[in-house]
C-alpha cells in the first residue's frame, strides 16, 4: 500500500499514542497538560498520569499528528522528549519510478515524529517516540520499502537506554547539583540569622547584605525550575505546586531585600518584629534563611520523591532487562552465528544451551528441555519442552539444548507485550482518584485564597509595628506547607507499584480501575473446562450396543466431530487416530452448539451430543442408562453416538482436574469469597466435579450464549461478580462480568475480554489477583487519608489558627521541611507493595 493510501486508510480513524511528559511537578501540572491536550485540533481525549510522566492521546491522523501533539506539550512549558536513528541504505534494489518518498512512508509509521531522507549520503533519519515503537521496526519499515540497510541503527535506542530514561536521569542529575549548591549557600545564612546578629566583626546591616548575596544564587538559579514552572502555568491561565513555592519564596526574599535596602520604610510599614522571626538589632526582621533553606528543602524533596517514583516501575524494568542481547543463529550450512537478539528475524533457527535465556518467541524444532517461565508465569516449576511446543524469550533452559524456529521478535513477543500491558495498566486511573483529581482542580487556587486572606487577617489583628512581618512570614507558610503532589501521587504510585508487583506473580491487571473492581468481588465464577479442569479431554471408557460395533462407531463418530471444535469431539478424534482408524468423508454437517454434531459419514447417519441432542432426535437410550449414571457419578462426560436413528455407542470423556485448582477454590472460600461452577456439562458430571474441588454452587448445562445471562442473574442478586474463563465462548461472560479474569492460555477473544489475565492458566492466580487488589485499595486510601489530612491540618496550622489558644504556629523552615516529606512519604508508602507477601 502507498504511503497515501496508508493515510486515506487511516484518517478518520481513531489513533492512539503515548507521549512522555518530563518537568511535572504535581497533579495541576497533569491537568494543565490535559486540559491543552483535549483542546487541540483533532483530539478525541486525553489522560495525563502524574506518576508514570505520561500522556494518553487518542486523536484523528487526519486531522492532527504526533508532531503537533508534542509541540501542544511543550508550548505549556513541559518537556515531551522523543528519540532518534539513523540508518545508511543501499538504494540499489529500489525501483527509481517510486511514487513516494521514503519519508512519506516513515512518517505514516505508528510513533514517527519526524523523518527524512539525505538522497547525497544515502543516510535516513528518523525522530520517533519511543512509547510507540523502536529503531529495529522502523529498519524493517525501511526495508518494507524497498531498501537494503547497510548499517545497524545508531541513536537514543541503539544505546539501549530511551530518551524518556534518559531525561529522567538528567533531572534526577540536575535536582542533585541544584539542590547542593542550594544546601551550600542556605546553610551560612541560616547560621547568621539563627545568631541573632551575635558574630563577632559583623553588624546587622552588614549581616544582611552578606544574606542576600548568598541567598540570590539560592533562590533564582538553584529556584529557578519553580519560577519557570509557576511563569508557564500563569501563561495559560493556571496554578500549581511551582506557583506555591514561586510566590512563598519569592515573597520571602523581596521582602528581605527591601528590608536591607530600605530599612526605614519596612519599619514605617509595620515590618518590625514578628512571632518566629529573625531580626537585625535596630533594624526590620529579614527572612533570607527562609526564601534559601525553602528552595533547599524543596530540592531535596523534589530528588528523594524523583527517586522513590524510579522504584515504582522497577518491575517493568526488570522485565525488560531480562531480554538476552545475543541470539546464536543456525544457519542453513549449518554453521552457528552469533547475533544481536534484536536482528533474529522470524523464521530463523536458534540454539539454545543450558543455562541460557530464550533470546525470542518461537516453536522447539529439536531437542527436549525443562524451561524456567517464572518470569512470565509466575510458576517456579520448569516447563517440559519438546518438538512442537511454543518456548518465550526472556525464559531460562534449565536442562538439554534444543533448537527452535523464532515466530515473534522484537515487540511482538510475548515478554513485550507483557511489558506494553503494564504499561498501560499502569497509566489508567482507579475511580477512587477521581476525587483527588477534583481537589486537585481547585487545590493551588484555594491555598492562594486561605495565603491571603491570613496576610490580611494577621495585617489587622497584629500591632502596626509588626504587622507587616506577621502577615508575610504567615502568608509565606500557607503557600509552602500546601502539597498537592501528595494528593497527585496518592493513587497512581500505587497502581504503578501493584501492577508490576502483579506481572512479577503471573497477574496482568489492566489498570487502576480492575483493581479497584477486583477488590469489591463477593462471588467468583468458573468455568470447567480450561479453568478448573485441564482443557484436554481424553476418551476414557467405550461401550457398544448391541448389533453394533465399537470400532466401527467411534471411527464415524470421530469423521463428523473433525469438522467440531468442541473439545470433547476432540477426545473422540485423537481416540481414533491412536487406534489407527480411517475417516470416512463427512456431508451434510451440522453443529448444535453446546449438544452435539450431526451428518452423514459414508453414507450414514450419525448423530454425536448430549442425552438431551438424542432426545430431540428421537434415539433411545434406555440400553445406556445404568452406564451413563455410573460414569456421571464419576466426573466423566458420557457422549452418546447414534447411527441412522439408533443408539450404537457410548463413550466416556474425562477432563483431568489441574492440579491446583482444589487449593485454589479453599483459598478463594478462605478469603471470604462465594465460589461458583459454571458449565454447559449435565448437572451429574458437573456436580461430581465440583465436590472433587469443593464447590458448592453449580449451574450446570448452559449454553454458550446463556452464560453471560447466567453472570447477569447473579449481579442482579447484588453482589460483585468474578468470572473466570479461557474460551471464546467465555468472552460475553467475562464480558458482562464486573471483573473478567481470562486465562493466559486460552484463546485470545477471552484474554482481551479480561480485565484481568492470568499468564500461568492457574487458578492460583485468582487469588493472588484479590489478594493484590485488595492490599493496592488498602494503601491508596492510606495514601488519600494522609495526604488529605496532612493538608487539613498543616494549612490551619500554618495560617497561626491555633496561635490564639496554644501559641503555636509554624515557620516557613518547618513548612518546607513537612512539604517536601510528604509527597516522599506517599511514595515510600506505595513501594511497599513492591515486598507484599501474596498468596
């Protein structure tokens, strides 16, 4: 397809792109930037996540583009960081006639900022976002286009560390010298006002000159981020956390330096001695350790909170780092090379020793092993592996060698898209942010009201000679003491840390709002098969009636149920083909979902199903009947198989319990959970499985498009409902469910109906899913609880509103100090999820 026609295709449509937004300092940072973001051309919605430093765009390509959305982000005045290759080509294959440039096609490529094409160095050079995609898919896209790359990549990818890591690394790095130079110059100034004008050869007027040339470099270079920050919010008409410490520390240090200059006119304005005050003698109180010990606080506050949120996606790093870098290649001469993991192209076959990582996604062609898939399953157990059978990248051959042919590379591996999955879970709020998300909204605002309406009342409520310093250096600690970056950070560092602790476990959940929904569950619902039961059933007894053949029934039975999916004609088909037994050529198919398969099978007419599918037919089954009690009391399915309207045989399919799933049902019940079977099996066979696991709720015989009416009929009793399932015919279940919990090993409609997708298949991964659930709930609403109680009751106290009873107040020093440990204390709150113990 044209690079045009790529773009007719896809305008109009809805596009989606991540874009990493560095320089936020609270949540009114994250809403200003969404507020812009939703308003610009061709925009649909957006989501700004203060915590992951990331924006979710969804917009028309037709109408706007990646390069318009970054330049939205750094007009208000954040950073919106964007990576780069570059690639040498040999144009020689190249049909000279093309239509298009190859910068058109680039540019149509999902993530692609910018690209062009330099015809006199054959070099390519591509900007791109790293969220979106990476420099070894855009190689393939040059190649796509007809181009041979005669040079790997170069750039920001090629180096293994993206530009969003490292732009975070350069502010971790820049708060750390900012705030030494800021420790540097606050500490001799504390020193000098905390000595009250005692130090020998200095007087008042000369101590406050020495304060202000240490405190100018403090406050507007070592400030300078929160000035900038507070300059670009004023710009769009908005308020933040940068606002606070700007206008606090500003105010402090005017004031202090008019104080020096002017002393007289501060003395006539009121600006004598103040409660908690420093003083020169004779001359009006300067606060220049408040405006640089404020900055140096702050700083401080900035890097410990800019490291603990480092931690919060450690998970996914992890994950991502247990990609091997080299792949040993076999080639068609049968020689081994060795290559980068990130040049495997599919279909190449691999080598694999002991003790090596699986360096991509593929199929074993040779050779057995034991392979450990912790990292992905959760499970510590090694995973037999053998001819035909899938293996991971990122997994560990703990056994023989084998050889496998590569099916997925790069980010189309199953490691990738585990690591993509958290990610966006990760930037999705939980519904209990929202009301931290309306505060915030107001918050900057409302502390600039309660900053000024405390100037006025300790204005006119202190004595003329020292009003003026009362009200500033109370004003000062409203603006200081207030963080919205704790309310900002309460929910989403949480989430962040819950989700990675759940990808670690096995556990993929899709965001803040499964969590959130997971931890309100009171009934969990389980399919059998696939769920409780293996998935894989197997012929286990046979009977023939009389006149009849047990053969020759199974053989016809098995040549119409090759046309079904259903896994208990499956059983019967693999019973035949261990037997040896031909098929006969099927016509005039029919499928009855959830009973039975009907046809003629060489001339015959069979009729394959349930007790239920012969009694519409008219076959009588009365030669079965003692029989298929007996093999119902014992959990196996009996399928009846009638010739020409006669009952001619009956087999015994049984699906083998998963190991864990009894335990898991007694931890589900232990957690105070309801447990419910659900299955289209008959009532006897379901029920006889249901006490092996110890269930005691079974609805039984219910056709695939009757299980999402029967998850319905359970949410009208109000309760919350679970449902677990692998099939496609789960999906409108997990669907209508409150909580969909798929089974990583089934089929893909049901994993992408899920809110939650267990990646081992085992049922324990359910209760790890509540389990983690209900412990993120728990410390976000300890998180919300004190962020919000924090604010309640520094503001007051630093406003002087327990001054009047108890004569306590608090100094700007002190509110500083208390703001910067507050949005730490949430973080380190929420990283402790990062150690939970899950069952």
């Amino acid at each position: 397809m044209s690079a045009t026609a790529e773009k007719d295709a896809r305008a109009g449509e809805g596009a989606r792109v991540d874009l990493p937004v560095t320089g936020m300092t609270c949540a009114a940072c994250a809403r200003l930037v969404e507020r812009k973001l939703s308003k610009a051309e061709g925009v649909s919605a957006a989501s700004v996540n203060f915590a992951t430093a990331r924006a979710s765009v969804e917009y028309d390509p037709g109408r706007t583009g990646v390069r318009r959305l970054l330049d939205v982000v750094r007009d208000v005045g954040y950073g919106a960081p964007s990576a780069s290759a570059q690639f040498v080509v040999d144009d020689s294959a190249r049909d000279s006639g093309a239509p298009l440039p190859l910068e058109n096609f680039l540019k149509n490529s999902p993530g692609v900022v910018e690209a062009s094409f330099d015809l006199a160095t054959k070099r390519v050079s591509v900007e791109y976002l790293e969220t979106a995609t990476d420099a070894r898919a855009l190689r393939r896209r040059v190649e796509e286009f007809g181009y041979r790359v005669s040079e790997s990549p170069s750039g920001d990818d090629a180096a293994g560390v993206g530009p969003a890591e490292l732009a975070r690394r350069a502010e971790r790095r820049d708060l750390t010298r900012r705030f030494a130079l800021a420790a540097a110059l606050s500490l001799p100034v504390l020193v000098v006002a905390m000595s009250h004008g005692a130090i020998p050869f200095l007087d008042a007027p000369l101590t406050n000159w020495l304060q202000l040339a240490l405190t100018a470099p403090a406050v507007f270079y070592c400030g300078a981020p929160f000035f900038r920050g507070a300059w670009a919010a004023l710009r769009h008409g908005a308020a933040d956390m940068n606002t606070l410490i700007a206008t606090g520390a500003g105010a402090a240090f005017v004031y202090s330096a008019v104080a020096t200059v002017a002393p007289r006119a501060v003395l006539a304005a009121g600006g004598g001695h103040a409660h908690g005050a420093g003083a020169g003698a004779g001359g009006p109180p300067v606060y220049f350790e408040a405006a640089a010990v404020i900055v140096a606080l702050i700083l401080l506050g900035r890097l410990l909170e800019a490291r603990a949120k480092g931690r919060t996606d450690e998970a996914v790093r992890r994950l991502v780092g247990l990609r091997p870098r080299a792949a040993r290649v076999v080639r068609a001469d049968g020689r081994h090379e060795d290559v980068p993991a990130d040049e495997v192209a599919p279909g190449d076959v691999i080598l694999v020793r002991p003790g090596e990582r699986v360096p991509t996604d593929g199929v074993v062609t040779e050779g057995r092993s034991a392979v450990d898939e912790s990292m992905l399953t959760g499970e510590s157990l090694p995973v037999e592996k053998a001819p035909g059978d899938e293996v991971f990248g990122a997994t560990v051959n703990r056994a023989g060698a084998f050889q496998f042919r590569a099916t997925r590379v790069g980010r189309d591996t199953a490691l990738q898209q585990i690591v993509r999955m958290v990610e966006e879970a990760q930037g999705r709020r939980a519904p209990i942010a929202r009301l931290a998300d309306v505060v915030s909204g107001y918050f900057t605002p409302a502390v600039i009201a309660v900053a000024l309406l405390t100037f006025v009342v300790w204005f006119l409520a202190s004595p003329a000679e020292t009003r003026l310093a009362a009200a500033l250096v109370h004003a000062v600690s409203v603006l200081i003491v207030a963080c919205p970056c704790a309310l900002g950070l309460a929910t989403p560092t949480a989430v962040m840390v819950g989700t990675g602790r759940g990808a670690e476990s096995g556990v993929l959940v899709r965001g803040g709002e499964a969590l959130e929904a997971a931890q309100r569950v009171q009934i969990v619902v389980l399919d059998k098969t696939g769920t409780i039961t293996r998935g894989e059933p197997a012929v286990t007894d046979s009977f023939a009636a009389e006149g009849f053949d047990e053969g020759e029934a199974l053989r016809l039975a098995a040549s119409i149920e090759r046309a079904s999916e259903h896994p208990l004609g499956e059983a019967l088909v693999r019973r035949a083909e261990e037997l040896g037994l031909s098929h006969a050529p099927v016509e005039d198919f029919k499928s009855f979902a959830g009973r039975g398969v009907e046809g003629l099978a060489g001339g015959v007419r069979v009729i394959v199903g349930s007790r239920g599918l012969m009694s519409e037919r008219g076959v009588g089954l009365e030669a079965f009947a003692a029989r298929a009690e007996t093999l119902a009391a014992e959990a196996k399915t009996p399928v009846y198989v009638a010739l020409d309207g006669r009952a001619a045989g009956l087999f015994a399919v049984a699906d083998p319990l998963k190991p864990d799933s009894k335990e898991a049902v007694d931890a589900l019940k232990a957690l105070g959970l309801e447990v419910v079977m659900l299955t289209g099996d008959d009532r006897r066979t379901a029920e006889a499985v249901a006490r092996a696991v110890g269930v005691g709720r079974v609805l039984a015989e219910v056709l695939p498009e009757g299980k999402a009416e029967a998850v319905r009929r359970l949410q009208a009793e109000g309760r919350t409902v679970a449902m677990v399932g692998d099939g496609v015919n789960d999906a409108p279940a997990l669907a209508q469910s409150d909580v969909g919990v798929a089974i990583g090993t089934g089929a893909a409609a049901a994993v992408e109906a899920g809110d939650v997708t267990l990646v081992s298949g085992s049922l324990r991964g359910v209760v790890t899913a509540v389990a983690l659930s209900r412990r993120t709930m728990r410390v976000i609403r300890q998180n919300l609880f004190w962020a919000f109680a924090y604010n309640a009751v520094g503001i007051p106290l630093a406003a002087g509103a327990l001054y009047p009873l108890t004569g306590w107040t608090l100094t700007p020093v002190f509110a500083s100090a208390a703001m910067a440990l507050s949005s730490v204390s949430v973080v380190a709150n929420s990283l402790r999820l990062r150690r939970a113990k899950l069952p």
